[in-house]
C-alpha cells in the first residue's frame, strides 16, 4: 500500500515555505521539489511537522509542515508529497495547501 504519491504542479516557479495537510490515517510525510518543466529529477525538500492538531488515528488530522526548499534560494515548479505510513492500510488526504510566509 505504500509508498503513495502525490504530484502537484505549482502555478509558477516558487519557492514555498509550508504545506499545510488535512489528512486521516497519515503517519510519516515526505517532500520532494523539482525545478524542471517536467517532473523528472527530483530532490528532497526538509520538511519538519511544526504545528500538528492531532485527534485519534480515525480523526481528522490537520498538519503544517516547515518547508526548506534551499533556504528559499530555489524555485520549484513540481512539488512530490509521499505518504509513507499510514496506521492502516487506508489514508484520506482531504486538502493541501502550499504558502509561502
């Protein structure tokens, strides 16, 4: 079941700073940038959970993540979100934003 993977294409070049996920079952979160027009070569963007409002494992689960995407030096256009555990074999994601301080 997993890893799952979710692409999303920026409408520009940026260089967001927090990614906020609302989510059920999610466990561990991680990100991935790529400044090409076509999602090819991708690098790891630092990513620390830094305001999580947990319920149980059922519940909604609203998270932003701090995103560090080269001290904001680079832009991306393509930003991959891996889900890589979940705490069952389903996760929802319901909504995620990316924005910048």
């Amino acid at each position: 079941m997993y890893p799952q993977e979710l692409v999303f294409r920026l409408r520009k070049k940026d260089s967001p700073t927090v990614c906020r996920v609302t989510s059920i079952n999610i466990k561990e979160i991680e990100f991935y940038g790529c400044a090409d027009s076509t999602p090819r070569k991708w690098f790891k963007i630092q990513s620390d959970p830094s305001d999580r409002v947990d319920g149980e494992r059922d519940d909604i689960q609203d998270t932003k993540f701090r995103l560090d995407i080269d001290g904001g030096k680079k832009a991306v256009q393509f930003i991959k979100m891996v889900i890589v555990r979940g705490y069952g074999p389903f996760v929802s994601v319901s909504e995620v934003r990316f924005m910048s301080d």
